[in-house]
C-alpha cells in the first residue's frame, strides 16, 4: 500500500480551544472543545427539557382569549361627519 498524505491549506482554519468554557444561563458552567474561546448559552443539558423530563407547556390558547378579551373591552369610537 502507498502511503496518503493529506496536505491542508495554511492560515485558513480557525484556531481550535481544547478547553474552551461554555456558560449556561442556569449557571452550570462546564468545559469542551470550540473554536470559540468563551461560549454562554441559554439552555444546556442539566436544564433542556429533553434532558430533565420535564415539559414546559405554552398556553396558546389562553393568549388568544387574552386578545379577544382586550379587543371586546376597548371602545368603538365613530368618528363625526364634519358639517
């Protein structure tokens, strides 16, 4: 067998962080490995709801109902004819 050598392009790859620390707005915080330096992010593996078994539930049905409360409260004004 012939021996392969894979030459890669020089000054086109972004610099690589072995121990780059990401931020959970949970405030776990853990280390992996990035091409960014410092990463914060919203949800993480201790607290997605995947993880932790646990559903949050969005009302949709009651934001519509809100709406249409509000829009049977607010006051119909008709404007006057100018003479």
């Amino acid at each position: 067998m012939s021996d392969i050598v894979i030459i890669m392009k020089k000054d086109i790859h972004p610099k690589y962080y072995n121990k780059a620390s990401v931020k959970c707005a949970c405030g776990r915080s853990f280390v992996v490995g990035s091409t960014k330096e410092f990463i914060e992010t919203e949800v993480c593996f201790q607290c997605h709801p995947f993880y932790t078994k646990q559903e949050n539930v969005i009302d949709t049905l009651g934001r519509v109902q809100k709406f249409k409360e509000r829009l049977s409260k607010k006051k119909v004004s008709k404007k006057r004819p100018v003479s």
